[in-house]
C-alpha cells in the first residue's frame, strides 16, 4: 500500500504512556484491543485521553475515541493529530 508506515510501538511516545499507566509491556501491541485484551472502562479511557493530551499535546473529542478498537487505531489518530498540527 502507498505511503502506509510500520509502526514500532516501542519507538512511539504512545508506549511509555501505556506503560506509565500500568499496561504490562507485553500487553502494548498495536493490535491489542481495548476491550478484550486490556479491559478498558470508561474511567481507563479517560485516564488515557487525559495523557495523551497533555503529553503529546493534541486533543481527542469523544466521538473519536468511539471509532479506536485498538492501539493502533490510536496511534494512527494521535499520528495524524500531530501531522495536521506541525
């Protein structure tokens, strides 16, 4: 496909988020899901949201955290957030 990257979630801010927030290491894969494979509530979520804003200084509305399944799907947004912002 043109102009998809890959991704090494260990060289991405987003990692040392998951793991500040006490996501094990082995558990912060791209395509781990929310839901089924860190069992993120809406109190997690907002946790997570309140970093990645502060930290990565781009912000997510709620209706674009309805749409991420997966680490990945966030990495792509927060990507894009910062791409459109530089």
């Amino acid at each position: 496909m043109k102009g998809v990257r890959t991704i090494k979630i260990e060289k991405n801010p987003m990692f040392q988020i998951f793991k500040d927030l006490g996501v094990k290491k082995e558990q912060i894969r791209l395509e781990s899901n929310f839901s089924s494979d860190l069992d993120y509530d809406e109190l997690d979520w907002l946790l997570l949201q309140y970093f990645i804003e502060n930290r990565m200084k781009v912000q997510i509305v709620d209706g674009e955290i309805e749409s991420i399944s997966t680490i990945g799907d966030l990495v792509n947004l927060v990507e894009s957030k910062r791409r459109n912002c530089a």
